[in-house]
C-alpha cells in the first residue's frame, strides 16, 4: 500500500507540472498568433517596456548610419586587422628564426 500512495503522489506531482507547463504553452502560442495577426494579447500587453523600441514584426528599429559613418568603420576595422596580421606575421617570423 505503500507504494501505490508514493506513485499515486509522484504521478499526482508530474500531473500538476506537465498541466503548468501546458498552460505556458497555451499563453506562448496565442502570443504568438496574436502577433502573427498585428493584435496585442493581454499578456504581450504588459510587456509594453521592452517593445517600445520593437517594431510589430518584433525587431527591435535598427538606427539609420551615414554613408560617412560606415566608411569611416570599414576603414578603422581594416586598420584593426592589418595591425593584426601584422602582429601575426611578426609572431610567424620570430618563430621560424630561433
């Protein structure tokens, strides 16, 4: 008898788990298909924090760089690796010598 009341418990305590976790199953997928239709459900709703920077496609607004802004990064990130390879050919000769 003992043993029928600890499955009963352990079957009881996996019961009550699996139906928490259906419940956040059943919250995510009607988020998901309330963002799928353009509409807000009421739990996204309270996240109006983080999606204030999120458009409704759920990506977050990517700021808009000058042309003179991106060359000037592409040159400081080739500036970057040269100095590495350089480095790195530097390392290669000191090896090959001794």
């Amino acid at each position: 008898m003992q043993r029928m009341k600890l499955d009963n418990e352990i079957l009881s305590a996996a019961l009550e788990g699996l139906q928490a976790q259906r419940a956040n199953l059943d919250r995510q997928i009607a988020e998901v298909r309330g963002m799928m239709s353009g509409k807000a459900t009421a739990a996204s709703s309270s996240d109006d924090d983080q999606r204030s920077e999120a458009t409704t496609s759920g990506r977050k607004k990517r700021r808009k760089l000058s042309a003179a802004s991106r060359k000037a990064m592409a040159a400081g990130q080739k500036k970057r690796w040269a100095a590495y390879r350089a480095a790195q050919s530097k390392k290669g000769k000191a090896a090959k010598a001794e």
